[in-house]
C-alpha cells in the first residue's frame, strides 16, 4: 500500500470500510430516554440537566442527541430510561459516569450529538444494560 494518498476512510473504516469495526463493543441503535447531570459545584444552586435520547449505545459508551451543545470536559451521570418489561410495569433506571468524547451538530437529526464513553455504573446498571444489549442482538 503506498502512503503516499491515504483517504481519511482508509483510517476511519475497518477492513469491510465500516466505522463501527474498530469499535471494541458493538453499537445496537436503541433509542432510549435520556437524562444527563452535570455535577454540582459549590456555587451552583442546582445541578444542571439536560433530556435528550440515544442514538446508539453499546455497553462501553452512548451517543446522544439533544437540542444544545452541552459538551462538557468533566464527567457527568447519565440516567438511562429503559422500557417497562410489559405494559402498565414499573421502569428502571440505569445510572452511570460518563466523560463526553465528541460533539458534532447532526442535519439528520437537527440537534446535536454528544459521544460519551461510560466510566462506572451504580448498582446493577451494568448488568441491566449488558442484558438489553443482548437480548436486541
């Protein structure tokens, strides 16, 4: 291969040209409720949260989609909303720590997309997620 003209899908893509390849756990395109908390700082009366939905997750991290660019450098907590397992049943709530990778301002969406990478999960939250990842797989 010459290293003379390398395309930027060449370093992006695996060896089929797909992004997600070089991704350590698969994406499943699961849109679930989203909560994101920034932490609280002593001179903040509240802490600060935003809604928005997922547009992929996998158990090592999650895309979201929200109307603001709420990029943040520090890590925040991530409520995730999973569906009632029948009708009228009781949600769940996974809880986790996540640092913010990277935003781009989505036209398919219209919003923004924030990447994070989850870095711990309170209670069973990593169980839970690592059952709906692969009951949809």
């Amino acid at each position: 291969m010459s290293l003379g003209k390398v395309r930027l899908a060449d370093l992006t893509a695996g060896a089929n040209g797909n992004k997600s390849d070089l991704r350590e756990a698969p994406r499943q395109p699961l849109k679930l409720k989203v909560a994101v908390v920034y932490h609280q700082h002593s001179d903040d009366a509240t802490r600060p949260t935003y809604h928005g939905r997922t547009n992929d997750i996998s158990i090592e991290g999650l895309s979201v989609v929200v109307d603001s660019n709420i990029f943040n450098e520090g890590e925040v907590t991530v409520l995730l909303a999973l569906p009632p397992v029948y009708i009228g049943g009781p949600k769940k709530i996974i809880e986790a720590t996540a640092k913010m990778v990277y935003t781009v301002h989505s036209s398919d969406h219209d919003a923004f997309r924030i990447g994070m990478r989850f870095r711990t999960f309170k209670r069973n939250g990593y169980e839970l997620l690592e059952a709906i990842l692969s009951h949809k797989s």
